[in-house]
C-alpha cells in the first residue's frame, strides 16, 4: 500500500516542491539549479540600513521591494501548479535596474519577454500618522493621479497595488467619478466649456487608473512583515503550499487506501470473519489513516523537495528529482546522529525512538517507508531496526500534524471526526513501531554493540567533515558483517555506476 501511496504522491510532490522552490530563491536570491542570481533577496533587503529617525519611511520602501520579490515567487509558484510554461521576473533581475516603465514582465519559456506583460508595483498610501490604515486608499489613489504616474499611464502600464487596498482604491475612484461627473453636468448647464474639459480629463484619468488598476498577491501587511522576518515569512508562504499538496495526496491516498480495505473487508464478510458493519467501521477507518498519511507525505514532501531543489549540492538537487532519494538521505543522516548517541550510551532506547520520533519531519519525502532500512543498510536486521525507526518518525509527525490541524478553528464536524480517528490509529502504529524497535535492540543488537559504535562513529565523523569514500566505507562495514553484499565502495565506483548507464541496487 505504501508503495501505492508514493507512486501516486509523486507527481503532486514534484510539482508542489518545484513552486516552493520559487520561494527559497526569493528568500536567498540565488536560484541554484539554473545558476542565477537575484538583484535582491528576502534576505539581502532585510539586512538593508535604516535611518532611526526615518525607521517608518525606509521600513515601508522596503517593503515595497519585498513586495515585489514575494509577489514574483507567489505568481510563479501558481504557473508551475497550472502547467504554465511562463514565468513572472523583475526587470532588476534582468539587469534593467530601475527601469523606467516597469518594475516585472513575463518571459517565455525560453527567456522571451511576452509583449504587453510589464508592470508596475505600487505600494503607496501607508502613513505613520494613521496606524490603522483606514486612510491609505484614499493617499493611494491621490499619488496616483499625480503627475509622477502620468508616464505609466501614458504608456497603459498595469499597475499591482496590495491586495487590501484594491477594492477600497477602486471604491474610491467610483465616488471620485460620480462626484465630478455631477460637477461636470453643472459645468456644462453652465456653459463653463473649459471647467467641463478639465472636469472631463479628471474623470478619464480616473477611469484609465481603474481600468490599469490589478490586485497584488500581497498585501500591505505580509510586505512588511517579509521586509522584518524574511525566513518566517517564506517558511508561511512554504506551510501554505505543503498544505495545498498535503490535501491533494491525502484525496488520492484515501482512494488507493479505501480500494484496498474495501477488498480486504469484502473477502472477511464473505469468509464470514466479520460482520458487515464491522466492516464499513474497518474501510472508514482505513481510508482515513491512509489519507493521513498521504497528507504527511505531500506536506513534508513538498517542503523537503523545495528546498533539495534549491541546494548549493548538485547531487542534492539531482536526488530531488527522485522519488525515494530524498528520504534515503533524511533518513540516513537522521537516523547515524541518535544512533551513534543511542550505542555510546548516551540514551537509552526508548530515547532514542523519541528523538527519531521528533525529527520525523526531516525524515519524509515519499511514502516508501518500509523500504528505506533495506535500501539504506541492505541486511534484514538493520534495515528491519531502520525501517522501524522511519515508521515510527512518519506516524509521529503525521500525528503531530494532525494534532495542529485540530487546533484550527473552525473545523467542520466531520473533519474533526475524521482527523481524530486518524489520530487514534497513529497512536498505535507508534505504539507498535515502538515495540518491535525495543524488541530488535534488545534480542539482537546489543550483542552487537562494539561494531555499531566503531561503524556509525565512522559514518558520523565522514559527515562531519564531509569525507563521502570514509561514509561508504563505515556503512558497508556494518553489510559485510551481517552477510550482506555491497553495491559500491567508493563515490569513484558509484560515479561509474551512475554514468556508464548500467542499472543497479542500492
């Protein structure tokens, strides 16, 4: 079933993680898989300098260059979710700084700028004398019909302003019209011919401001808070989208798990094992969990993938186009560092499933959980201890999401129902996890102890100081011990393997 769950979270996991991408380049500057770097990053305006006795002035300009930063990110993330091939880019980061029209435009897929896609970025109105904002509408519209944004107009620039003020910017341009248009009736009863033109310009200008007018995908407030905490507020922007996946595999997760119990359930009435309704309890029961866990895998996933897919590593960024690497990795480093505390004594075993426990976000890039212990160390032993240790981790992350998602608010009763019922079963599955790990430890390993202490000593000082050949070296250690047979013994042989195209195990 697991395999099941992954196959059919990997499309949502690599499209949802692609677009998260996009917020990990906004926040860094960098985009490391193409190799480019941003004018600015989240981060690099942050760090920009601040006049104390201007703090509120230079704070919002700021923020209006986090704006567009952020909106960029958000706008493309939607493009790759919907397939679409373009991409929204800052002319800074075209290399036209300060561009005298627009501040971004939209490029093809091969980098052509499409015509009649600039814009400019306005986030106006904010006014340290009106902390509730009630005013900035109206400041907003009052600067842009000043002569400053004539060229803009001129030149039918779109214009994005934040998504709070729009409709109250629109509001107020309508009342702006209708009371001129009055005037500009009495003008004309009057015969006042030149008043009437000026009062007729007036309202056009207005109109033409409306119509150019677009709504940002962020809003006053997340542009500031973007300027002071730019790490939170793309870990939010990160949550949002890992949310969107987490719903979409956890939808086709409750399908693939439904179907199965569906069967199972079936065959158990027909052998008569249970009763109908025992069985409808079963298949709910099952769809949920199953749903729970897809939910954990797309969650997890997305964010994990984002971030491998922005790594300075190549083999990193290469490993977030797979689907199991990614895991394989979390999993492998997560796993050395408690074991190695775990055989030096320096927490017992049961601590030791509480940390893995813990650290089981890190841990989750698909739902191939019970095959990481046999692809990581391929001996039944371990990779059976491994394998639990990861089933242990997916069900208390799964379940700590689930006990944040009961939190919310405003639940409806069903989900509510639902995600306790999934709590419940994963409550158990780490219950039973648990048990089989302290059962393996205590009938197997610590007769053991002295070659997994040397062995995954090894392994964690080749991570420290980022010795690959010493890392190999010390696992296969623990394989060829226990009778298993290793796939390669040094990153040399695994380059070769990887590149004269020839498939293998690992």
């Amino acid at each position: 079933m697991n395999a099941g769950i992954a196959g059919a979270s990997y499309e949502t996991v690599q499209r949802y993680g692609d677009a998260a991408k996009q917020h990990y380049v906004a926040h860094s500057g960098v985009d490391n898989e193409l190799g480019k770097k941003l004018a600015k990053g989240l981060k690099q305006i942050s760090e920009e300098k601040v006049n104390p006795d201007y703090e509120y002035q230079n704070i919002h300009q700021q923020a209006g260059f986090a704006a567009e930063v952020k909106d960029v990110a958000r706008k493309n993330a939607e493009k790759i979710i919907k397939g679409d091939s373009s991409r929204k880019v800052r002319t800074d980061d075209l290399g036209r700084v300060n561009d005298p029209l627009y501040d971004t435009v939209t490029v093809d897929s091969k980098g052509n700028i499409i015509e009649g896609t600039g814009a400019q970025m306005k986030f106006l109105g904010a006014s340290e004398s009106d902390p509730s904002g009630e005013g900035n509408a109206a400041r907003a519209l009052e600067k842009l019909q000043s002569k400053k944004f004539q060229k803009y107009l001129d030149a039918d620039v779109k214009i994005d302003v934040p998504s709070d003020q729009y409709d109250r910017i629109i509001q107020e341009a309508d009342n702006k019209i209708e009371a001129l248009s009055k005037q500009l009736e009495s003008q004309k009863q009057a015969g006042n011919t030149e008043q009437a033109q000026k009062l007729q310009e007036r309202i056009d200008k207005l109109k033409k401001i409306k119509k150019n007018l677009r709504k940002s995908t962020v809003s006053s407030a997340e542009a500031v808070f973007a300027r002071q905490h730019p790490g939170l507020s793309t870990a939010i922007d990160v949550a949002k989208l890992s949310h969107r996946a987490g719903i979409q595999t956890a939808k086709s997760s409750a399908l693939i798990g439904g179907s199965f119990s569906i069967v199972r359930n079936l065959v158990s009435v027909y052998k008569g094992e249970e009763e109908p309704e025992e069985a409808i309890k079963n298949v709910a029961k099952d769809t949920a969990t199953t749903a729970a866990v897809g939910y954990g895998t797309g969650f997890a996933g997305t964010a994990i993938k984002g971030a491998m897919q922005n790594a300075g590593s190549e083999y990193v960024r290469a490993l977030s186009k797979t689907n199991i690497a990614g895991t394989i990795v979390a999993a492998t480093v997560s796993v050395t560092k408690t074991m190695s505390r775990y055989f030096k004594g320096e927490i017992d075993g049961v601590e030791c499933m509480e940390t893995l426990g813990e650290q089981g976000t890190g841990m989750i890039s698909s739902a191939m959980f019970a095959a990481i212990g046999q692809t990581a160390i391929p001996i039944p032993i371990v990779g059976g201890l491994i394998g639990g240790m990861v089933g242990y981790a997916i069900s208390s992350a799964t379940y700590g999401i689930l006990m944040e998602s009961l939190k919310e608010a405003k639940l409806a009763k069903e989900e509510r129902d639902q995600i306790e019922r999934a709590c419940e079963e994963h409550i158990r599955m780490i219950r039973q996890y648990r048990a089989e790990m302290d059962k393996i430890i205590n009938d197997y390993l610590i007769d053991s102890m002295d070659l997994f202490r040397e062995s995954f000593s090894g392994i964690k000082n080749a991570l420290a100081i980022g010795d690959v050949d010493w890392f190999i070296d010390s696992a296969n250690t623990i394989t060829e011990n226990f009778g298993g047979n290793v796939a390669f013994s040094s990153m040399d042989e695994f380059n070769n393997k990887m590149l004269n195209g020839s498939s293998f195990k690992i």
